[in-house]
C-alpha cells in the first residue's frame, strides 16, 4: 500500500511581486505538503490550465485587480470550461467590496479572501483554505455548495 502523502497543488496569479513572495513564504512555513506555482497575470492562465504537460492546480489564489486581464475576466473564462468545474478557484484579493464579492461568486468563485495584513493571519488563512479543500476533495462533497468569505 502506497503511504505518500498528498501534494495540494496550488497555483496563484497576481501581478504584485510582493505578494507573490509573501504568499509563497507564507504557504512554505505550514505543515501541508504543497506544490505552488506562479504566474504574473491571467493573460496566459487559460493556456497554462490547458497545457497537459503543467500539472492542474487543485486550488487556484485569483488575484482580482490585475493588468491586461482583471480576475474576474480570467474567472468568467475559466468556468465556461467543464473540464474546469472541480477546480477550487479562491479569489485573494486587498478589495472587500460587497459587490465585488457577490460579482465573483456569481461568476463561480468558490471562496472570496481578502488579503490579510500580516504575515501570521496570511498562514492561518492558507491553512484553513488548503485543508478545507483537501477535505472535501477527499470526502466528495458538492464542490458546487462549497462557498467561502473569508475576510481578516
């Protein structure tokens, strides 16, 4: 019997350097074992998801206030696709607008963070996304009812 332990694979768009740094840190000092990749704005993000050689993310961190293609654009793409519908998608974002809330689930958004602002409440928040996720795909839970605010 093979006693490996799960790899969550995670995949964070944001066009903020800083972030992207914070986060990584952040998702490295918790006790997951977890695979994060990087892109810098949603214009290549449909074409990375496509791409069978890149392994599919299990959570995908949407930042919503980005150049070229906002995130609720990338969002709205994303989800026109079936292949695409188990795809935890959580929205990490510094608004906290009520429409920009209702605008995101409504596009299918699974979970709505706003971006913490300190580096202990940011991995405390990680770690309840990664392992809420974790358990529903391991319980096979309507992903569907699977609706999240989390604001710090």
């Amino acid at each position: 019997m093979n006693h490996k332990k799960s790899v969550v694979d995670i995949l964070l768009v944001d066009d903020d350097a800083d972030d992207r740094n914070i986060f990584s840190d952040a998702l490295g000092e918790l006790k997951i074992n977890t695979s994060l990749n990087l892109l810098e704005d949603g214009r290549d993000l449909l074409g990375y998801l496509q791409n069978k050689k890149n392994k599919r993310p299990q959570i995908l961190f949407l930042d919503l206030n980005m150049p070229y293609k906002s995130g609720v654009e990338c969002l709205k793409e994303i989800r026109q696709y079936s292949e695409f519908d188990d795809l935890t998608i959580a929205i990490y974002s510094t608004s906290s607008t009520d429409k920009d809330i209702e605008d995101t689930f409504v596009n299918g958004a699974n979970i709505y963070i706003k971006k913490p602002k300190n580096f202990e409440k940011l991995k405390t928040v990680l770690n309840d996304v990664v392992n809420m996720n974790f358990q529903f795909h391991n319980s096979g839970l309507n992903k569907d009812t699977f609706l999240l605010n989390i604001n710090s």
